[in-house]
C-alpha cells in the first residue's frame, strides 16, 4: 500500500470522526434544548372544513399529533374521547384551514345559530368600523344595538372652508347645503347688464363666488356640530347586535340593571347606507369625531342645528363686553 493510499484513508477516517463528532455534538445540543419541555397530543384538521360542517360527520378529518405544551392552546383537544364529545351534535362556527390544531371553541351546539356579520346587515346597509378613544366613545358604554349620533369638531383655514364648501358631502356637515344652493341659485339668476345669466358657471366663477362667500371668515374657523344623528351600533367588538347584554336584576327596592359597566376603547361597527358610510370615512379622516349615546325609551326625533362656534358660543357676552366698554346704556353721573 502506497503512502497516497495510507494517507487517504486516514483522511477519510478522521473526516468519519468529524462528522460522527458534530452529529453527537448537535445531538446533545437537542437533548438539552428539549429537556424539560414537554410535548402533548393535539388532533390537526388534514382538509379545509367549512362554516358549518356537522361534527359527526367531519370526526374523520382530524389526524392525532403533538406539539410542544407551552404552544397548545388552553382549549385544546388532546384526547380521542374529547375529540368525540365535542363534535358530537356540534357544528364548526367557522372555516378551518388544513393543518390547524383543533380547538372546543371551534364547535357549537347544532341549535345555536352560526352566522357571518353579513347575515346581520339590513339589506341596502353597509358595515364600516371606527375606533374612537374611550372618552369619545361614551366612555365604552356603547353597546352593539345602541343608536349613537356623531358630533364633528373642526379647526378649519380659510382656505380648508373654501375646500369643504366645494365638497357636497362638507356643505352638508356644515348644515349649509340649502344655504349654498340658493346662493347658486342667486349667482344663476342675476342678471348683469341687460341679458340673464343662463349658461353654466364656470370653475373659475364658481370659486370666484365661493371665495367671496368665505371673505368675511377669520383665518382660523373653529366649530363642532352634529354630523350625523341615529346611527346604528351593529357591534362592539367581536360582540354583535343580538348577543349579550345587560340584564334587568329584580332589587329588593328597585329593579337595576345588571352588567352595565364600561368595556374601554373597543372597535366600533356602524350599520350605515352608502352615502351615510362616505360621511363617516370623511368625518374620522380630517375631522375630530365624538359619539353621543341616545336614549332607547322612545323613538328618537331628529333635531335641526347649525353647530356651535365661537361667535354662537360667546357672541351675547361679547356683545355686552363691547357695549360695556363704549359706554352705551350706562348711566351717566
């Protein structure tokens, strides 16, 4: 045997060494990594099954597994019995996807209604979702079922007024969409010289005529004012209109109301028509929306406002204010 032929088998032996070596190495490493850590059965779904799949008929779907304890969700299914009782007379509440680790709250029993949101939305609504703070939304005492209205504050430039009359859905939140139709109407009627002003006004009229209608404006106009009025709360949450609520509790004095407590910052899903839902992206988008909760004793009656600004807020105290430093209505010595 030459050396070439010792020195390649030596080679190849050590090279055996190495690799039976870093295989004890990343071994042990595993053992160590695993040590203490447990491993339980779990029962995985190996097809995609549907909203609503009846559990006797879908038990042959789930194969057993296992998977580390700390990763096993609280309600998981571990045993064959589990898996057996809880699909009995039940039904999946909704999809699940191939794969995933059964869980009890999967199921329901047969005679509970399982239905998407859609299911809930009045024909001809839409659903839209907000997220106020907790003090903007009553303080989280809404609940799914609630009407609410919508209060807009604003901090407005004049330029921004002149944009939010340009706008129909702003000229309407301001309260002034007859307001500016008749001043249009004005502009179309008008007669310059001796010939009535039939054509159709121009942008630059048209602008020309909104800049003018905004001259008399501060800088900066600061108003609030209800943008919008009996509004529908479809849920709260994951809690949907028709699930739980508060409860009426016979009192030895009093009847009281029983489990009516603030819930804190939550989403909050509006039952809107379209027009209604552009008014709310518009509202939470550039303005500072409140919700108000109205009362559900009586059927609720619109009201007519034109907002609160500072002029409407304080323009009877600086009315007197301003009398009082002239000098007008004093008594003279």
């Amino acid at each position: 045997m030459g050396k070439r032929t010792i020195v390649l088998v030596i080679a190849v032996i050590l090279g055996a060494l190495a690799a039976w070596g870093i295989f004890a190495f990343l071994t042990n490493v595993e053992d160590d990594a695993r040590e203490g850590l447990n491993e339980v059965v779990v029962y995985r779904s190996n097809e995609f099954i549907d909203r609503g799949a009846e559990g006797s008929l879908v038990i042959g779907s789930f194969d057993q597994s296992t998977e580390l304890e700390e990763l096993v969700p609280d309600n998981a299914i571990t045993s064959p019995e589990q898996l057996q009782d809880v699909l009995q007379n039940r039904i999946s509440r909704g999809p699940i996807s191939k794969g995933q680790v059964v869980t009890t709250d999967l199921w329901a029993d047969a005679e509970e209604e399982v239905a998407s949101l859609s299911e809930l939305i009045e024909p001809g609504k839409q659903a839209i979702v907000v997220r106020p703070d907790e003090v903007r939304a009553v303080g989280g005492f809404v609940r799914a079922g609630d009407n609410v209205n919508i209060i807009a504050s604003a901090e407005l430039s004049r330029q921004a007024t002149i944009d939010l009359l340009r706008s129909p859905i702003g000229r309407e939140l301001l309260g002034l969409t007859e307001r500016f139709e008749e001043f249009e109407q004005f502009l179309r009627d008008r007669q310059p010289e001796d010939t009535t002003l039939e054509e159709e006004l121009t942008e630059e009229q048209i602008e020309e005529a909104l800049d003018e209608l905004v001259t008399a404006l501060p800088v900066i106009v600061q108003l609030s004012f209800t943008a919008m009025q009996d509004v529908e709360v479809l849920a709260i949450g994951s809690v949907a209109r028709g699930g739980p609520s508060a409860e009426e509790v016979a009192d030895e004095d009093e009847t009281v109301i029983a489990g009516v407590e603030a819930v804190g910052t939550q989403l909050v899903t509006l039952e809107v028509g379209p027009e209604d839902a552009e008014k709310v992206v518009f509202i939470f988008d550039f303005l500072r929306p409140w919700l108000t909760l109205t009362s559900s004793q009586e059927p609720y009656v619109e009201y007519a406002t034109s907002g609160i600004d500072i002029e409407s807020l304080l323009g009877d105290i600086l009315d007197r204010r301003t009398l009082e430093i002239l000098g007008v209505g004093q008594e003279t010595s």
